[in-house]
C-alpha cells in the first residue's frame, strides 16, 4: 500500500519531479518579448488585440480571431510568421486581420466587404456591453491632446533619440522600464532616474524627414536626447531603467513606447510653446530657448 504523500500515475508509477524552469529569450530571436502575441484592448472601441512586431515598421494590432482567406480581401490579409506579422497571406485557408478595418470606433468606410459587416457589428455590440457596465469609458476621437490643453506637461512628448524623433506614448516622467523582473512581472522602474543626465527641452523647426511633406513656418517642443552619451540613448530607445540595462538577458513583457514621428499624420500632438514655459516661438522658427528637464 503507498502512501497518501506520494503522487503516482494510474499505473501506480511514481510522478517525478519536474525542475522549474524560466524561460528565455533565444538569442537569434527577433523581437525580445517572451510572448509574441501580446493582448491588450483597443483604446478607441475596448475591445481585445494583439500587438505584433512588425520587420521593419512599428508595430501592429491584430484581431484575436483568425478567419477564414474567403472573408477577407487578398489586400488585408496578415499572417503571423517566426513572432512577427506580415501583411500578406500565407497560402493557408486562414489569416489575420488588422483591427483598424473593423473597429467600430471609427468610420464606416473600413468595412469593405459584407462578411466582415457582420463582425464589426459584433464588437459594437460588446463596445456598447462594455460602456454600460462601466468597464470601458469611449475615448473622445474628437477631443483636442492633453498637449494643447496644459502646456506645461505633454501627455504624448516628441523625443529625439539618436537623432530619430519619435512620439512617445506618454509624458517623460511616466515611460516605464519594459523588461521583466525576477518575480516575472513587469518592472516598475522609470526611465528618467533622478540621479542620472537627462535630456533637453528645446524648440526646433518642424521640419521634414525621409521624403515627408515639411509644415511650414512652425515650431514645435522637442525633448532632446542627442547630447547624452550613446549607451544612455540606446537604453531609452530599448526603454530599459539602468538596472536592466545592464541585464542584457533579461526579456521585455511589453512593446516600447515609440512611435516614429510624423510631423503630418501626428500634427495634434506638435506643442509650439516649451513645458516650462508660456511664451510664444519666434516667427523665425528658430529655437531660442532650452530647457533642462
């Protein structure tokens, strides 16, 4: 007769004891997030994604769901392939699909074709569930960027890092680190450490990169990384704190803030006074003060 404390299998086998592991990132791997998929909810319409890398480009928001290639026109087919998206199919009866085209937060004009009707009718449906229980507060596609309202504190910063400009997701003294922590959760650390340099505010041209239509005679508030050493600017474009900078080994649980900067498609969030202070730019377009954050 065995004893109640031992665990056996039917065939009253013993069960042995399985090492816990951790996992890790291979290192020939394209992106450094542990999960490839990560879920997350729309904040336009509340409902679920999934954020994907992209070979080149930022990142990308995929329906959950696959659905059938005879639903879905050849030119919005996606496919997931090694971790990374692909706008393509694959030659498979399945694929992916972006959820910009049926999300119900936006125009009617994404829904191009019959079949895809019917479920962007369905998340509206869970749009409207999830507002009338209070779990989900619609976002304002028309309300003006925290950025115009208080100048003093961008919600949505234009940083220069390594002489790329991207739009970050959210003001300076909130990026968090994205690497994960030896209690497997995400780490809580910011990137602007109180003891460490930081970058300058500062007002630059709004001026035109790779091919992109210039404004003209416009300014705009630039949170400029340029002058720190290149260690430190590679670790706030991989957004890690100093203690897991150099942690090279540990993964990432999230997608980096960062968005490349598109003076066009981001002009709302382009802020012509400096957060510290209220004047207006010269009409020179010249930048004539820096700030020290």
């Amino acid at each position: 007769m065995y004893s109640s404390s031992t665990r056996r299998h039917c065939d009253s086998s013993s069960v042995q004891g399985r090492r816990r592991r951790s996992l890790r990132v291979d290192p020939d791997s394209p992106t450094r997030l542990l999960r490839c998929a990560q879920r997350d909810r729309c904040r336009e319409c509340g409902n679920p994604v999934e954020w994907y890398q992209r070979v080149r480009d930022c990142p990308v928001r995929l329906h959950p769901r696959e659905l059938p290639v005879a639903e879905v026109p050849a030119d919005y087919r996606w496919h997931v392939s090694s971790g990374l998206a692909f706008p393509a199919g694959d030659g498979s009866a399945w694929c992916r699909l972006a959820h910009a085209v049926i999300c119900p937060a936006r125009g009617a004009t994404s829904v191009i074709a019959p079949t895809l009707t019917g479920l962007r009718r369905a998340l509206a449906v869970n749009t409207r569930r999830l507002t009338n229980a209070g779990a989900f507060i619609p976002a304002a596609v028309s309300e003006r960027p925290a950025v115009q309202q208080e100048a003093c504190r961008p919600a949505r910063p234009i940083v220069q890092i390594l002489y790329v400009r991207y739009l970050a997701a959210r003001s300076v003294d909130e990026i968090r680190c994205v690497a994960q922590t030896r209690h497997r959760d995400r780490c809580t650390r910011t990137m602007l450490a109180s003891d460490g340099p930081a970058g300058v505010w500062t007002l630059v041209p709004a001026t035109a990169t790779q091919g992109q239509l210039a404004l003209p005679a416009e300014v705009m508030a630039l949170y400029d990384l340029s002058s720190l050493p290149y260690a430190e600017q590679l670790r706030w474009r991989t957004q890690r704190c100093p203690q897991h900078a150099a942690a090279p080994t540990a993964a990432d649980l999230a997608l980096t803030d960062w968005e490349p900067f598109d003076p066009l498609v981001h002009h709302p969030y382009v802020n012509p006074r400096l957060p510290t202070h209220g004047r207006r730019p010269h009409p020179d377009g010249e930048a004539r003060k820096a700030v020290r954050r």
